[in-house]
C-alpha cells in the first residue's frame, strides 16, 4: 500500500496576526482604568485641601490689601527688598499683556483661566501612581488658578501686591496665587525631568 505523505499543519485554528506591540499600544479597557486611576489620585482629599486652602489665602489676603491699601499704595515690609503695593492686573500672571488692549478682554482671560484648569486636570488624568511630585504640584497650580479665575470673574482683574526690588529695577507685581503656580510648575517639571527620567532607567 502507498503511504500518503501529509504535511504538517501549522496550526488547526485560524491564525492572527497582533497589530503592534501590546506594551506599546495597550488595550483601550487598560488606558481607561489608567485614566479613571489618575482622576481619583487627583482628587485624594489631601491634593483637594492643599488647592482649597491655596484659594482662601490667596482671597484673604487679596481682601486685606484693597482693605488696608489704597490703589498704588505701598507698605514697607522689608526696607530695600520688599514691598506690598496694591496694583491691578487685567493681564495674566506677574503682568503679562496687562497693558495690551484686547476686544472683551476680561472674557477673554476668564475663557483662557478656564481652559487652564481644563488642562490641568486632564495632565492631571494621565499622572502614574508613582508620580505624586506632580499631583502635588498641579495641586498648587490648580489651586493659584482658581484663585486668580475668582478675581477675573468677580472683579475683571487681578489684585497683584507683593513688590520685589532692589534700587530702582522691580520684579513683576504678583500674589499667592501666582506663587502657587510658579512652585506647582517648578514640581512638575521636576518631575518630569528626573522622577520619569530614573523610572525609565530601571536598575
């Protein structure tokens, strides 16, 4: 009898072929959980105190310079160093465009402030559990935005007091809400430069 040679089959079901590398392109269901993680790390009630109690200081403290300080009024608090002047800023933050005329302005910065805290809270999303330098940080930044946001939407500008200088050159005029931001950024982008930087270099 003739022996029937048969080939071997590769395989009985039906191959497939995986579009990309799954590490790279993780399932959707995957990135969906990442993302709802990050929103409820974003708002762990100490992130979410940090930002509230940025807002009330920044507020009261607003509210004590316009009380205590006419317009363009200053106080000496450190002779040579230190100033507290109350100024208004229609611009964005440390002064910026204060002195730009802008079809609706206030609205304008109102809309901007907005989309900046739209922002804020989608990088906020995409934060890794490890990454708490930059929760922290965004907090201080959310925190000072809002603060700002406030006086845009109640006021139509800025209370701007704390005056550095040094002889007659000035640092720009800012508040705590502006401090806030500046610290947040500088968190952040310590974070992103070195805690991700290591992480990508595992040991």
């Amino acid at each position: 009898m003739r022996s029937e040679r048969r080939c071997p089959r590769v395989a009985d079901e039906p191959q497939t072929i995986p579009h990309g590398d799954a590490l790279l392109h993780p399932p959707a269901h995957a990135a969906s959980n990442e993302v709802g993680a990050g929103i409820r790390a974003l708002l762990k009630p100490s992130l979410v105190i940090t930002a509230a109690v940025i807002v009330l200081l920044d507020q009261a403290t607003k509210s004590l310079v316009a009380a205590a300080l006419p317009l363009y009024e200053s106080a000496t608090i450190i002779p040579g160093l230190l100033d507290f002047t109350h100024v208004r800023n229609t611009g964005a933050a440390f002064g910026l465009l204060n002195t730009t005329d802008l079809p609706m302005k206030g609205l304008v910065m109102v809309l901007m402030a907005l989309v900046a805290i739209v922002a804020i809270g989608a990088y906020g999303a995409t934060l890794r559990a490890h990454e708490n330098i930059a929760r922290w940080g965004l907090a201080l930044v959310l925190g000072g935005a809002i603060g700002n946001l406030i006086d845009r939407a109640r006021l139509g500008y800025v209370l701007d007091f704390v005056d550095f200088y040094t002889g007659d050159w000035h640092f720009w005029a800012f508040n705590v809400a502006d401090a806030a931001i500046s610290v947040g950024a500088v968190l952040v982008i310590f974070d992103l430069l070195g805690l991700r930087r290591h992480a990508s270099h595992p040991v």
